[in-house]
C-alpha cells in the first residue's frame, strides 16, 4: 500500500468516527432543543447564518486558489454537512457560553405525561423514561421535558415555578431539574 493510500485511509477513518461522533452529540442535545424556548427561530438563524459563512469561506478559498476546482465534489459535502451541523453548534453555544444568571418564572401547571422512548422494543407496562410537563403562561402554551416525575398532589391550575437561563444568541432555556410548585 502506498504512502498516499495510507493517508486516504487513515483520513477517511477519522472522518467516520467524526461523523458519528457529531451524531451522538446531536442525540446528546435533543433533550435541550424541547427545552428552548423559540427553537424553531434559533434552528432557522443556526441554518441562515452558517450557510452564509460557509458559501463565503468556500467562495474566498475558491477566489485565492487555496482550493481546486477538481475537489468540489468533496467540498460540497463539506459545505452540506457544516450547515447540517448548524442547529446543533447553535443550540450547544446558546447553552454552553450563556453568562446569564438563573431566574425563576411562573407558569400554570396543565400536566404531565410520561413515555417510554425504546430504542429497539418495549416491554409491556414499562415505567417511563422521558416526562414532559405542560405548562400555560399568558395564554400561550409550553411542553418542557423534565428529569423525573413531578409530585402527584398537584392539581391542574396550579403554579409551578422554573428555572431558567437567558442562553448566549438570547433564547431563553430550562434545564429540565429545577422546579418548584407553589
């Protein structure tokens, strides 16, 4: 095997495992995309925005002679899989560099549903593994996902109070732990 077969190897075998490594972080933060408030705004900026970038950086490389035009197949699958990425990198920046600090908001409790999410099968009276919690506020309606079953003495009407965060592109998220009823 050639030098030049054992670089395309070795490029291509790394590139799996980041590709499927970008995946399990896409899985990853699933859970903080139902917990967002506004996300489909935030995914559409995420996909406008990194398609921008990405067709200038590819143009200007284009335009200095840094890439050849013989590789364009290659670069259009990078181009797509960058802007793919997007509402992933957006979502786990708008958490991750948020300086903001936690506030409380009240909602009125409208209920809570458990699911069991099997990947392969499920198993006949299996106790939930994801629960979502209702909420009302001004009229408008919001579904956050929660870790654990709220307390059961609560009836439909009451408040409950939630953590959450001003993230960093300025939508605001819950971080699926913190509440209170009141």
């Amino acid at each position: 095997m050639s030098k030049l077969d054992q670089k395309t190897s070795v490029f291509v075998v790394l590139g799996s495992f980041a590709f499927i490594g970008l995946i399990a972080l896409y899985v990853m933060e699933f859970p903080y995309f139902s917990n967002t408030r506004n996300i489909a705004a935030l995914i559409q900026k995420s996909f406008l925005y990194t398609t921008i970038v990405v067709l200038l950086m590819f143009a200007i490389g284009y335009l200095a002679g840094v890439l050849r035009k013989e590789s364009i197949r290659l670069h259009v699958f990078f181009m797509v899989s960058l802007i793919m990425m997007a509402p992933l990198f957006g979502s786990f920046t708008n958490r991750k560099l948020s300086r903001a600090r936690p506030y409380s908001e009240t909602f009125d409790y409208l209920g809570q549903k458990g699911y069991y999410i099997a990947m392969l099968y499920s198993k006949k009276n299996q106790p939930a593994d994801t629960y979502w919690i209702y909420l009302r506020k001004n009229g408008k309606d919001y579904t956050f996902r929660t870790h654990g079953v709220l307390p059961q003495n609560n009836s439909i009407g009451s408040k409950v109070r939630l953590v959450m965060k001003k993230g960093f592109w300025g939508y605001d998220y819950f971080d699926g732990k913190s509440w209170e009823f009141f």
